[in-house]
C-alpha cells in the first residue's frame, strides 16, 4: 500500500485518502544521481541558519519592542498592586521577545527552506558523498 497525493492504493483498487492534507506533498526520497543509492540525507543547513539568523532577529525587535509591552503590562499589573506592577512589567517584557523571537524563526527557517530547494546542494549520498539538488524541486 502506498500513498500519493491524497490517494492510497490497495490491490490495485484507489480510495481516496482524507487525512492528506495538499500542503503535505508528496513524500518522495531522492536516489543520487551519480550511484542511484536511496541512503540520502537532507542537510537543511539553509533552514538551520535562517531560522537561526530569524530567531535573532526576531528576538532583538522583540526586545526593542518590549519596553511598550512592558508599559502595557505595568498598566494591567497595577491593578493588582505594586507587585502586580513590577510582574506586569517582567511578564510583559518576557512576552514581547518570546513572540518576536518564535515568529521570527518561523519567517527565517521558510526563506531558508527556499535557499535550500532553489540554491544550495541540499542532499547527500551515503554511498558516494556525492552532492546534489532536489531533483524534484
């Protein structure tokens, strides 16, 4: 039984597959092209970087942008008290450079999937050490 886009096939009969999403595409495993071998790993050093670069990013805006959430977060906090104004203020700075800092590894690992597809020689061969592209990409 295998799956392709949403269908499945089972002695030679095709059902459709409702668990498949379109944005899982289609699960192939390059071969090399050099020795045809299916022991291929996918580096992802493109991604890794951009997410790591994003995460930075994403943190230091987060950081700068904190001192407004850490204002917001004094004004709620003071209603409880002046405990509640210093939590509010930490809590608020705390959430700032968290959300800043996951969305921009989110954005940075998406472009770095993308230098990986279209740039760089993404997969090796663990039989020749040979480097290629995604031939389906």
């Amino acid at each position: 039984m295998f799956t392709t886009r949403g269908f499945f096939f089972a002695r030679s009969f095709l059902f459709f597959n409702p668990f498949h999403h379109p944005s899982q595409g289609d699960f192939r495993v390059p071969s090399c092209p050099q020795c045809q071998s299916p022991r291929v790993e996918t580096l992802d050093r493109g991604r890794t970087a951009g997410a790591t670069i994003g995460a930075v990013a994403g943190a230091a805006s987060g950081a700068a942008a904190a001192l407004r959430t850490a204002q917001l977060g004094a004004t709620y906090g003071s209603l409880v008290g002046p405990a509640g104004t210093v939590l509010g203020a930490v809590a608020g700075a705390a959430m700032g450079g968290l959300s800043g800092g996951a969305v921009g590894c989110e954005i940075g690992s998406q472009i770095g999937k993308a230098v990986d597809q279209n740039c760089l020689k993404n997969h090796h061969c663990l039989e020749c050490g040979h480097r290629f592209r995604d031939p389906y990409a």
